[in-house]
C-alpha cells in the first residue's frame, strides 16, 4: 500500500515544484521586454551599418 503513496506523491510534487519556478516570473518579463527592445534597436544600427559598408565596396 505504501508503493500506491510513493505514485501518487510524485505527480503531485512536480505539479507544485512547476507552480513554484513560475510563479514568480512577473517582474522578469518586464526586464525581458526592455532587453528585446534594446536588442532590437542595436540590430537596427547594425543592419544600417552594414548596409553602408555593403554600398562603399560596390
């Protein structure tokens, strides 16, 4: 009867262990959004960076 205990203890726990590492992810998106934005306007620089140089070797 004890093995039953053991099987139905693990779903249960990593069911909470999961609830546990995502539940505190609220502010992290916020940091996430302004990276991506920054990212995103460091690839427009060198996008157009590249381009210039592209259209100096023609």
């Amino acid at each position: 009867m004890a093995w039953w205990l053991l099987l139905l203890i693990c779903p249960l726990m990593m069911i909470f262990m999961m609830k546990g590492m995502h539940g505190g992810h609220g502010n992290h998106q916020e940091v996430s959004q302004e990276d991506f934005e920054e990212l995103k306007t460091k690839n427009q620089q060198l996008s157009q960076e590249l381009n210039e140089i592209k259209s100096k070797l023609k």
